[in-house]
C-alpha cells in the first residue's frame, strides 16, 4: 500500500494552503481543486469551511452584488466556488447555516424588495435554497415558517417548488 505514504504522494494546492500559518478564506476559493476536495470530504478544509465565519462569507459571495470596481474573482469566480461548496451537500456546513437564524436572515435577505441582482447570483441563491430545501428540510421550513413567511410565497411563484412545499407541509409523496 505505497500510495499511504506521504512521500510518495502528491499534496493538493489546497493543502498547501491549509498548511499555510495564516489564510484566508479567498486564497482556498481561489484554487482549482477545492471543489474536488469537497466532495473528497477533505476533513481539514472542511472543519475550515464550515466555521460559521466562513459560511457568513460564502453566503456573503452568493446574496451581495460585488462592488462595481471588484475583479472578476470577486465578481464571478468566488460567487460560483461558493454555490458549489453549498451544493456538495456536506452536511456539516449545510447545519452550520441553517442552525444560526442570522445566516438564513443573510441568505434571504436576498428576496428583499428593491434590491437589484444580477441572473447569476439569482442562479447561485435558488441553487443554495433548492439544496436546502432537499438536504435540510425541516430546519428550512421552520425558519420559513416562524421567520419569513413572505420567502414561502415567493417560491410559490414558481411551480416547481409545490411538490417540495406539499412534501414539507403535509408529507405528501412527491411525484415529477
């Protein structure tokens, strides 16, 4: 069994930047494997990701415009890295947001009325929303319930919510 011994095998640029004394959060999204180490359920990115601070600035990346003069990380690559990280259902990060009322304010504080988005955070925030709606049923119905309830019709809007809504209130089967 060679490939258990750390010399012969190679280190990803993210755990290079996991063994990195102080870095960020941006240097992570930045790197072209982190998804991969997502789903590979790499424990030490992991056990980073899902700090509530990073989740804030995840959510952060997916619900606010970037700045006009922002670089295209900011702007396309960090948005959609974020989305991603949401959407590879990693239960513990998925719990960190959904357990902290103020990480759901921040996510749905992007259905506040009058204020403009643009199609691909519109994109990445229903993704996020469809995850939880799949992954974290109850707690997302709760808050909706108890929190914003205006959020709940917004979604009735779109008929590809009812079987999830119906499934959530009255434990109907859901059938496409």
């Amino acid at each position: 069994m060679f490939w258990k011994l750390t010399a012969l095998s190679a280190s990803s640029p993210v755990e290079a930047v996991l063994d990195k004394e102080n870095f960020t959060l941006e240097e992570l999204l930045d790197e072209e494997e982190i998804i991969q180490e997502c789903k590979a359920l790499n424990s030490r990115l992991i056990n980073f990701l899902r700090d509530r601070a990073q989740v804030e600035q995840l959510l952060r990346y997916i619900v606010e415009e970037p700045p006009e003069d922002a670089e295209n990380k900011r702007t396309f690559k960090f948005p959609f890295i974020a989305c991603e990280i949401f959407t590879c259902e990693i239960d513990v990060i998925l719990k960190t947001l959904v357990e902290e009322e103020e990480l759901m304010n921040l996510l749905f504080s992007f259905l506040e009325p009058n204020r403009p988005h643009s199609a691909f955070l519109a994109g990445y925030f229903s993704k996020v929303v469809v995850c939880l709606m799949i992954r974290k049923t109850v707690p997302l119905m709760n808050y909706v319930q108890v929190s914003n309830i205006h959020c709940l019709i917004y979604f009735l809007k779109f008929k590809v919510f009812y079987p999830l809504v119906l499934h959530c209130n009255l434990g109907a089967e859901i059938v496409f």
